[in-house]
C-alpha cells in the first residue's frame, strides 16, 4: 500500500485506536491495517449515503473522521460481511465499508475490519455473534445497548462486545460513523438477530 495514499492514513489511524485497548487481537489488527497490500482495482460503486455520511462526519473533529472523509472516493462502502443475514429495514439503515478480512480486499487470515455509517434516528436492533467485536465511535452519537449496559456513546468512545453479547444501536440526530473489528470466531453464520423489546 502506498505510504500517502487516503486509505493507508485511515488504516493508521484505525490501529492508532485499536492500539487504545490493551488487548492483543487489538494490536494485531491494526498491525495488519498498517502492512496490508491494498490491491489494484477495488470495486468502489458511488456511496448512497455519502450525503448523509458526510454531514455526520462534519461534526467532529476526531482525526479518523477526517481520514474516513479523505478516502471515501476508494473506501468500499456496500462491502457488509453479514448483509445476507438482514432483512431490507436493517440494511437499508446502514452502510458497511469491509477493509480487512479473510475475501479482502486486505486479506486477513485471522480479523475482519472497517466502517460503518448508521443513518439518524434509525434502530438497529439486538443481536450477537460468536466473533469478539470492539466498535470505536468517530462521529455523530448513539444509544448504545451492549448486554446490560446501557449509554449514549459519542466520537471518541471504544466499546467492547465479548462474544455472544448481545448489541444493538439507536443513531442520534446526526447518525454515528464507527470503526469496528472483529476477532476470535469470525465466522459469519452466527449472525443472528434476537427478540428486542423495543422493537414492536
Ligand atoms: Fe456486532
């Protein structure tokens, strides 16, 4: 990957965040962001939400908010790992850009990591998965459920969700813009949506 390229700064600055927990997986995620190959060619189709995206990521001054604007012209949003395990109203509410995983297109043997954009005011409601997940928060606010814990989570929280914990995200007014990874069982066929009371 290019030194100076938009996509390399941002994966600088992804694993500068992921560097902040203190967990091995974290660390190695990041590494592997740094010395990725971004190949040639990477399919980037125009960013339906762009407009929404960035009005949201206008609103902080969080340094990998403005790396995650510089490369949205080669960020390849509408690339979501689990897109197949949603219906249309939860992919409809978000856009998933995938930069790091096992099908690429910076493979991983071992992690799976990117953005994502969740529109204002939408819903994304309880679920779980076998995978050890951390999202980092870069933009905009949510209402964020992880298990028990319940809080409004703004641009420069990092929330952790061990396995199986169920999650789920009420954007803010603006929406939210997150980094997220993935590592232990990064499979994606425990993907799986539960009953949410707060879904009628
Ligand atoms: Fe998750």
């Amino acid at each position: 990957m290019l030194a100076s390229s938009p996509i390399s700064a941002l994966a600088r600055e992804m694993a500068a965040i992921f560097a902040t927990e203190g967990r091995d997986d974290a660390d190695l995620t990041g590494q592997e962001l740094i010395a990725g190959h971004w190949p040639d060619g990477v399919n980037h189709p125009p960013m339906t939400l762009e407009a929404e995206l960035r009005t949201c990521l206008a609103t902080s001054a969080h340094p990998c908010a403005g790396a995650i604007g510089a490369a949205i012209p080669m960020t390849p949003w509408g690339t979501n790992p689990v897109e197949n395990r949603m219906l249309e109203r939860e992919a409809s509410m978000i856009a998933v850009a995938t930069l790091l995983d096992p099908d690429g297109p910076m493979p991983s043997r071992r992690f799976r990591a990117g953005l994502l954009f969740q529109r204002a005011g939408t819903y994304y409601r309880l679920h779980t998965h076998d995978a050890v997940e951390t999202y980092a928060i870069v933009a905009g606010s949510a209402d964020w459920i992880a298990g028990s814990d319940r809080r409004l989570r703004g641009a420069g929280d990092v929330i952790h969700h061990p396995s199986r914990m169920p999650h789920a995200f009420r954007a803010g007014p603006a929406g939210f813009v997150a980094i997220w990874r993935w590592s232990g069982d990064i499979n994606s066929h425990s993907y799986t949506f539960l009953p949410d009371p707060e879904v009628a």
